[in-house]
C-alpha cells in the first residue's frame, strides 16, 4: 500500500475522503491543502505527510494508480503551475 494512503488509512480517513484527497492534488495541488488539513490530521502528522510528499513527489502518481485516478490531471496541474 501507498505510505500516503496507509497514513491517511491510519488516521480513519475513509477511502471516498482519500480519493477526494488525490482528485484534488491531481487538479490543483495548492487548493489540495485545504482538503487534507480539514481531515483532522493532527498537526505534526500532517507536516510530516507533506514533508513525505515534497521528498517524493513519485508517491502522488503511485497513490492516483493506486486509487485508479486520472494521471493526466497531475501533468497538466505541474504544466499550470510553471507558467
């Protein structure tokens, strides 16, 4: 299992709020934030969560296959993103 979702899983997040989860990060990884931090992850825990995803962002594609979402939407937020 994916680190990221196994963290989630680990702080009773249900699979609906993990797919919600990554459908955000894949279409606007910034607006994401605000859906993870509404999970009731405690603080320190959430910080080493977005450390772990800074480190390997590699874990965002692994978990969206994972979860059978589009990976498309990744590469188009990253395009956005740089211009």
């Amino acid at each position: 299992m994916n680190p990221v979702i196994a963290i989630l899983k680990e702080h009773n997040v249900s699979d609906d709020q993990i797919k919600e989860v990554f459908q955000a990060l894949t279409e606007n990884p910034i607006m994401a934030m605000n859906t993870v931090q509404q999970l009731g992850i405690p603080q320190e825990k959430l910080q080493a969560l977005m450390m772990l995803l800074m480190q390997n962002p590699d874990l965002i594609k692994e978990a969206v296959d994972e979860l059978g979402l589009d990976f498309s939407k990744v590469e188009q937020a990253k395009k956005n993103l740089q211009q």
